[in-house]
C-alpha cells in the first residue's frame, strides 16, 4: 500500500529528512543532526516535529460532551472552556482501545487527538457512536479535519512562538488551548501541550501554510527539525506510553499505570466502558502492572523478559532505550503486581545474557510542563 503524506512531506525531503514508513504514513525518522544531538537539542532548546499523521476530530452539537462521556474514562463535563485531557477509549473488558486528547474548546465543539495507527478504529468508533446517538434523538456530530498538526518542544519553545502570535503564551498554561493567529497564519489552534516532557506547544495550521508556518519557525537559531527517533526517545524517558507497544486492548487504564486519568465522578457512577472490571483493580491485587525500570550495560529493548532475582520471568519489556540524558538504560514494561515497588531489583534477558535492573520512577528525567503552581 502507498504510504500516506503530511502536507510537509516535499518540506522534510528538501531539510535531509530520512523517511520511513509509520502507522501508514511517510515520516522522518531523523535528518542530517544524529538521533543522540536531536534528542539534547530537544531538552537544551528547543524541536520541531511534523505530527499532521495524527487524528484530529471535531465534535459538534449539544450532547457532545455526553457522547465522549460515553466512549472516555474521564471527566470532560469538568473540564474548563479552552482545558483539556489525555483520556482514553476502553472496551467492555476496560481494554484501552487509544489514548487521546480531548478539549473542550470555547467554539462549541470539542478538539479531540488520537493515534494515526488507530485511525480507522477510533473513527469507526465515534462515528458509530454518534449515529446510534442522533438515532435516539441526541443532537451530536463529528468533522474530521485536514490541518497539518506540528509540535514545538522544548524550553524555548514558548520564547521562539511568542515572536510570532499576538497572543501572551504566559497565560497559555499545560494542556490549555487557544485560536490564534501564528507567524500570520490565522486560524491556528495552539495548545499547550506535547510528547517529550517539554514545555511546548502543538499547532493545529491549516493544511496549505504548513510550510509556510515550518519555515518561519527554522528562522530562529533555536529550532531544529527532529523525528519520530528523538519523539521516541524522549517520550520514554518522560515516562509516556506509546499506544500498541505500552497499552492495548489487553491492558486496562489500571494496569498500565494510567489510573489518574479515571475521573472521580466516573469512577463512582462506574458509567465508563469497562469500569466493571476497572474499578475493583484500583485498590485490588494486579497481576500486570506497568513500571519503569533502568539498567547499565547493553540496551534493553522490546519482548526482552523480566526476571526476579531467582530467575523466574515474571513479566516483559515493552519499551527501552539509551537514555541520553541519563547515560543509561530506561525502560518500561509490565511485571507481576508484587514486584512493582520502586527500588525493587530485578533482572532483564538481553541477547540471552540476564543483567541487573531495578524498577525506577517515572518520569526517568524531570519534566517541565508549564503550570502556574
């Protein structure tokens, strides 16, 4: 099958751009600078990086918020006009169907951003969702829109966008949103937040300026272009799931650490797709449990089993790499429940050989997303 492009495809090829194929789309992977320099520029300046794979949904209509209630775990009657959530679709089972971010925009319509690899599912879902809605008399409806999406990441990120919008950033706090125009490109949505652990923005910019809004960011000395390596690698030290690798269909909110995303009123209605089967593990015994875990010596990478210090495997790595900020391993993975308590030591199988690992705290490195706490 072809591979799909983002309006900045011809952008990414002329900057030395390496494409590869992800999620059915042709991306970046690096350019000229090496994966290890992009990913410090990343947390020293600041990146950007060509997200327009990912989907972007609009939801109209007065029973909007009710119909997400009934797909999400959590609690988007609550959130303020322009606020927004990481949330997640479960399954009956309480299996996290995707991750997303839903805002609840002044413009009467909720903004909602999910994975480009569950496309196909989280649009059958929504669309199936609203129709059977409409069907029962509830006024609600969805557009699937076509704005390139980019992500500005870093410390300066906010510095080197404030030279561009009319807006003042410092009232544009973490996972808040605003229209505005940007570098003279009306009607983008800028919302502060991001996958690295960076302060930073991502832009919503309409398909025909994405070029034109990639360019006169370049200008400033700060910005560098980066791929989906540096995105990978400082996702997982910031200590954030990459959805078909972390969670699944198989893995609850629960188990895979996400817990918080579970809105208090939700949990006590237990009126969210799954919660049957949700709920009672928050304060029950899990068998699964998502840690993350650091080592020295050879990288630990994906499928590579867990051990307790007798040996016995009692889980697997679902992402590890390098860290290059730390200058050692970092991973995360799911072990036996039991096991789960930072400081634990355990040990990890890579290439046949067993090597000391210890479950650790996430975030691996600080973040700093920008809150007025």
């Amino acid at each position: 099958e072809a591979l799909k492009k983002t309006p900045l495809f011809d952008f990414h090829k002329s900057h030395g751009g390496k494409m590869v194929s992800f999620a059915g789309w042709s991306l970046p992977v690096q350019y000229q600078d090496s994966h290890l320099e992009s990913h410090l520029h990343t947390r020293r300046h600041c990146s950007l990086f060509d997200v327009s794979h990912m989907l972007q949904t609009k939801i109209f209509g007065q029973d909007r918020v009710k119909m997400m209630e009934s797909l999400v775990v959590s609690d988007i009657a609550e959130l303020k006009p322009n606020q927004g959530t990481l949330t997640l679709f479960t399954n009956e089972e309480g299996g996290i169907i995707d991750d997303l971010i839903v805002t609840n925009t002044s413009d009467k319509y909720l903004y909602v951003v999910s994975n480009a690899g569950c496309r196909e599912k989280d649009l059958a879902l929504m669309q199936n969702k609203a129709s059977e809605l409409r069907s029962a008399g509830w006024d609600v409806n969805l557009e699937v829109t076509d704005h390139a999406l980019m992500a500005l990441q870093g410390p300066s990120a906010a510095h080197v966008l404030q030279a561009g919008v009319s807006d003042d950033l410092r009232k544009l706090t973490f996972m808040t949103s605003a229209v505005m125009d940007v570098f003279g490109v009306p009607g983008c949505r800028v919302t502060r937040c991001g996958y690295t652990g960076e302060d930073g923005v991502e832009i919503s910019v309409p398909a025909e300026k994405a070029v034109h809004l990639a360019e006169a960011l370049l200008k400033n000395q700060e910005v560098k272009l980066a791929g989906l390596a540096a995105r990978d690698s400082l996702r997982l030290e910031a200590g954030l799931c990459l959805y078909g690798n972390d969670i699944d269909e198989r893995t609850t909110p629960v188990e895979g650490s996400l817990g918080w995303t579970l809105g208090k009123r939700r949990r006590a209605a237990m009126d969210f797709p799954g919660a049957a089967i949700v709920v009672p593990q928050i304060k029950g015994k899990l068998t699964r449990k998502r840690v993350g875990l650091t080592s020295t010596g050879a990288p630990i990478r994906q499928h590579s089993l867990i051990m307790n210090t007798e040996g016995a495997v009692i889980g697997e790595i679902t992402s590890g790499c390098p860290s290059p900020c730390l200058k050692k391993n970092v991973a995360m993975g799911y072990v036996d429940g039991q096991y789960s308590k930072i400081g634990t030591p355990l040990m990890v199988e890579v290439r046949k050989k067993q090597q000391e690992a210890v479950v650790s705290k996430m975030p691996f490195v600080p973040t700093r997303y920008y809150t007025l706490k």
